[in-house]
C-alpha cells in the first residue's frame, strides 16, 4: 500500500512539474517577469500612485452630506424669570384697559373720558410678572447638510505635497528600475557560473575517460610488457590522478547542479520544474566604450543616483511646505442645511428650518515660539546631509566602475592570450595521448599533458568568466545594458 501511494504521489509530481529550455536571454525575461522582488516594487509604484492621487485631491473643494438625527428626553424648555418694568404711557394703556371692566355705560365712559384727560406722566411706572416656562425645541430633531470647502490659498504647502507624492512615485519607478537591474545581474552571474562549471565539466570529464582508459592500459603495459620503461609507480600515479580527477567531476557536477536551482529560484520556477540550459560559443567581444563615457552615463541611468537626485528635490519641497507657515491660509466655506423638529414653534419653526451659510476664514500664524524658523533650518540641514551622500555614491559609482572596467580590459587581454594556449594544450595533449597508445610516449610526459590541458583550459575559461561577469557589473552600475554579450 505504502509503495502504491509513493508512486501516485511521484507520477502526480512528474505530471504538474514541468521542463523549461532557456538561453540567458530567455533567462533575463522570465526573472524579470517572475520575480518576487520585482512584483513587490511594482505594488509599491501602485500604492505610491494612489498616494499621489491622494494628494492631488487636495486642488478640489471637498462636499460633505451630513444626515443628524436625534431624540432627547424631553422637550428643551425655555424659562425666564423676573418682571417687566412698564412706563408711565404703558400706565396709562392699562388703566383704559381696566376701565373695560366697568359694564359699558354712562359710568364707562366717564372713566375713559377723564383718564384720556391726564397726561401720562400723571401715572406711575409700573410692573408685570415676566415668568414665562415655553417650549424651546421639540425632542425630535432631524438635520440634513451640505457642507462645501475650498482653500483658496496655503503659501504653496498644497502644490509642495503634491509635488512629494509625485517625486515619490519616481522613486518608487526607479525601485523597480533597480530590482530589475539586480535582476538581470543575478541571472547573468549564475548563468556565467554555470557556463563555467558545464565547461569544465565537460573538458574534466574527457580527461577523465582518457585517463581511465590510460589507466587500464598501463596495467596491461605492466602486466604484460611494453618497449616503454613502465614502473609500477607509474601505474598507481596514473590511477590516483584518475580517482582525484573523478572525484573533481562529481564536485564540479555537483555545482553545476546546484546553479541550475540558482538559475531556476531567480526566474520564479517552482521547487519540482526542471530547467534545460542552452548557449553557444560566441566570439567575446571588448567592451570598447571609453571609462569616462561610461561614468557619465551611469550619473544619468544610475538607478540610485537617480533616487538620490529625487531625494534631493523631495527635500526642497519639503522646504517649502515648512515655509507656507509664513504665509496665511485662505479658506473659503459654505453650508446649506434643512431641519425637522417635532415642535413646529419655537427657534426651529418652519421659517427657520432650511437655512445656508457662506465665509471665508484667514488663518496666520504670528508668533510659535520659532517652531517654523527651526523647521525650515531642520529640512536645510536634512537636504545638505542628503547631498553629502549623492556626492559620496557618484564618487563610489565612478570608483567601482573605474575597477570593473580595469578588470574587464585585463580580462580580455587575457582571454586573448589564452586562446592560443588553449589550442596548443588540446593538441598537445591528444598527440601524448595517442602516442602513449603507441608506446611512443613515457606516462609522466601522458600526465603532464592532460593536466597542462586541464590547467590551460579551465584558466581560460575562468577568465571569460571574470571578463563577462565584469561587463555584467558595469551593466548594473551604468544602469542599462552596454554591450549583448552571450555564450
């Protein structure tokens, strides 16, 4: 049962996995399309677009709907105390009122005729009862509201926000510029490294079969005799070289291995697909681009320089936000409402239910203790340690370009003058080969010869390695790609 349920688990494997050829270019491609670094930067230029759009809102008036509803306990009561002082005219009035208390007649009409007859200032000022317990606003009250603001003017702190938001999201593009470029570089030391590790293998296995072939034939020489002076130290020399240029295979296979995972990991392949790495031998270019253009042009494409030129304007920005203080804030605002209340008197009664409003409100600051002054002195300080730096990564920029780019033309000179070699090695050592065959040739001189071939090729290409790795780099400082260069 056990057995039965591996196997299903190893052909369900076999059958999502799949088997991807790729050559460095196809490599580049797929990393940059599937890489996890890449696809975070690219999520950060999104939310760094949402922030400046954030910030842009800022330019509109904003309208706010507000809904308000609310239930008191009871009715708001409107109570007032005291008493009403009354002049002498207001004396008067009373006392003609009073006389309609007389039953109309002969007898009120005196009355009225002779108060009507005295002056007002015949009559004292007098007094009413001013209690008065009156309803206010019911308990019931529902609110509906515009409400509308504008600023018309903020000293430039708007337009600074904006334009931080906006600087922020060419950082966030040059991030992915950056990825990118770390990207690609990774995809073309590994695949160097494994053009490297795959040619050596081959070229250590060849020595391999011949010196187990070599080996074999030595014992029959030792054994069965020979024109050649044959030593048993001979034969046990040959097979040790063997066994160590055995194991050397394994642990260069092994390698080999090891960054076709490197390779796979960086593209954005799963644990189970498997790669097939194709290249040709092309003819190494020199990278013939003068030192000084190629610091220029990383100044320009750099992607950290880039970002700390953008810091830079983020600063003074930043500066000028701080400087808005000085200035006043102007504010435009208005505001048109409607109310219901249960009560349809008191100060919420149908005359005064639908009501607006417009303003305008300025703001300045006159004195905070020197808090702007200090800030603005902060973001100029701030600014002056960030172009410290720019000046100190332009300087590094130049200085690792400077280095790689002495390596690179080194490195060519000495693949030129290894080529050479490496022709003369192989030959060498094929002719030794046969001619040990032939019992023509002593074993040390069979020996020396697969090792010298060894020796000669593998340094040569060691150093096509070094030379593309270095044009690599200077890709990667520049920023772009300078020259194709391909196996």
């Amino acid at each position: 049962m056990k057995k039965i349920i591996i196997s299903s688990l190893l052909l369900i494997n076999s059958l999502i996995s799949k088997e991807v050829e790729v050559d460095l270019n196809k490599a580049i491609d797929l990393a940059i399309q599937n890489n996890a670094m890449n696809r975070i930067s690219k999520l950060n230029l999104q939310m760094a677009d949402a922030q400046y759009q954030q910030a842009l809102s800022a330019n509109y008036p904003s309208l706010d709907a507000i809904f308000y509803a609310n239930r008191d306990k009871n009715d708001t009561i409107f109570q007032q105390r005291g008493y009403f002082t009354l002049s002498s005219e207001y004396s008067k009035i009373f006392a003609l009122a009073n006389t309609l208390n007389i039953p109309a007649g002969a007898a009120r009409d005196a009355a009225q005729a002779t108060i009507s007859a005295m002056p007002a200032n015949a009559f004292p000022q007098g007094q009413i009862n001013a209690d008065i317990d009156s309803i206010a606003k019911g308990r019931d009250t529902v609110v509906g509201q515009l409400e509308v603001n504008y600023p018309l003017y903020t000293g430039g702190k708007i337009s600074s926000i904006i334009e931080q938001a906006r600087l922020n999201k060419d950082i966030k593009r040059e991030a992915i510029n950056r990825d990118e470029n770390s990207v690609v570089y990774d995809v073309k030391k590994y695949f160097y490294g494994y053009v490297l590790t795959n040619e050596l293998y081959n070229l250590v296995d060849g020595i391999y079969s011949n010196m187990k072939f070599s080996r074999d034939l030595t014992k029959d020489f030792l054994e069965n005799g020979t024109s050649l002076e044959i030593k048993k130290t001979d034969y046990l020399n040959i097979k040790l070289l063997t066994s160590l240029i055995e194991s050397t295979r394994a642990k260069i296979d092994l390698n080999r291995k090891m960054l076709e995972g490197a390779i796979a990991n960086v593209m954005g392949l799963k644990y189970n697909d498997t790669i097939k790495i194709v290249y040709e031998e092309q003819k190494i270019l020199k990278q013939n681009i003068a030192l000084q253009e190629l610091v220029k042009e990383a100044m320009r494409l750099n992607p950290d320089v880039k970002t700390i030129n953008l810091a830079l304007k983020i600063k003074d920005e930043q500066i000028k936000e701080k400087k808005a203080d000085y200035y006043p804030m102007v504010n435009v605002f208005g505001n048109i409402s409607h109310t219901y209340n249960s009560y349809e008197y008191g100060y919420l009664n149908e005359d005064d239910e639908n009501r607006w409003s417009i303003g305008l409100a300025v703001k300045m600051n006159l004195f905070n203790g020197f808090k702007t002054k200090n800030e603005v002195i902060e973001k100029r300080v701030d600014k002056s340690i960030i172009n410290e730096k720019k000046l100190f990564l332009e300087d590094a920029v130049a200085l690792q370009l400077k280095n790689e780019f002495i390596k690179s033309s080194i490195g060519f000179n000495q693949v030129q003058i290894l080529k050479d070699a490496v022709k003369t090695a192989k030959e060498n050592s094929k002719m030794n080969f046969k001619g040990y065959q032939y019992e023509m040739v002593e074993a040390r001189d069979l020996v020396q010869s697969q090792l010298m071939e060894v020796y000669v090729k593998s340094d040569y290409l060691k150093n096509v390695h070094d030379y593309l790795l270095s044009l690599a780099t200077i890709d990667k400082l520049v920023g772009r790609e300078i020259e194709n260069q391909t196996y």
